[in-house]
C-alpha cells in the first residue's frame, strides 16, 4: 500500500467517524426536539387549565365587586332615607316643642289653674260623700269595692272585708 492509498483510507476511515458523530449526534438533536415540543405541548394543557382557572377567578372577582356595588347603591339609598328621617324627626322635635310650651302655657295659665281647683273640688266632695266618685272602683274578682261602699283591705291571692281581718286578728 503506498503512501497515497494509506492516505484515502486514514480520511475514509476519519470521514466514516465524522458522519457517525454527525449521525450521533443528529440523533441526540431528533430526541432532544421530541422531548422540547412534548413539554411544551403539556405546558400548553396546564397553561389552558391555569388560564380557565384565572378566568373563574376573575369573573368570581367581578361578581363580587358587582355585588358591592349593588350594596353600596342600597346604602346609598338608606343613607338618603336616613335623612329624610332625620329631617322629619328635626321638624317633629320642632312641634312637639311648640306643643309643650302651648301645654305650659295652658296648664301655668288661668285655665290650668280653674281645672285644678275643680279637679279639687270634685276630689273633696267625693271623699266627703265617701264614695270613690264615679270612677266605678272594682275589686279583683270585679266586684264593686266593699259593700254599702266601705272599702277592702286585700291579702295576696283573695280579697277579704275590713270586718275578716279584725277578727282574725283578735282570734290570735
């Protein structure tokens, strides 16, 4: 074998080494592109789960801040009521003042003072009379109070005639 023939077999032979490592490694290349774009593919399931997820939460959210702001459109509607009440009760406090000043006016004035002297009067006679006046006093069981119109002493639970009492005071 000559110098020339040795020569094509040592780049034969360093050729065929050279195309199995292009080979070996086109191969590791094949893998590593599977295996890339099966991981992205299942990033892209969870990324579609993720994004269904933050969408749930989104519309849950604008739920939320949509019912606040129904809520706050209520209060808003009691707060106005609110004043409104409170409007009516400042101008009811207003009369009722009115009212009672007209009402010391009327009772410290010369017509308070004449129905007090004849509630007075009228007191007097009936006491006078001994009657209880027209009041129709009535015992428990809604009997008039005493009979010939004397009145009643009462024990818790039953009424008793002033004469019972006596005598069982005098039997001790």
């Amino acid at each position: 074998m000559n110098a020339a023939e040795a020569a094509a077999l040592i780049a034969a032979v360093f050729w065929a080494l050279l195309v199995s490592a292009g080979v070996f490694v086109l191969f590791r290349l094949g893998r590593l592109l599977n295996e890339s774009s099966r991981l992205v593919a299942e990033l892209r399931e969870r990324s579609d789960v993720l994004l269904q997820r933050a969408q749930t939460a989104v519309d849950g959210a604008q739920a939320a801040v949509d019912r606040a702001g129904q809520q706050l459109d209520r209060a808003e509607s009691v707060t106005a009521s609110m004043e409104d009440l409170g409007t009516g009760m400042a101008e009811l406090a207003g009369q009722v003042t009115a009212l009672a000043g007209l009402g010391r006016a009327i009772a410290g004035g010369p017509v308070g003072r004449v129905g007090a002297l004849a509630y007075g009067v009228r007191h007097a006679i009936s006491l006078r009379r001994g009657d209880r006046g027209d009041r129709g006093d009535r015992d428990d069981r809604g009997d008039r109070a005493g009979r010939d119109g004397a009145a009643r002493r009462t024990v818790p639970g039953r009424v008793v005639d002033r004469g019972e009492l006596s005598r069982r005071e005098s039997a001790r």
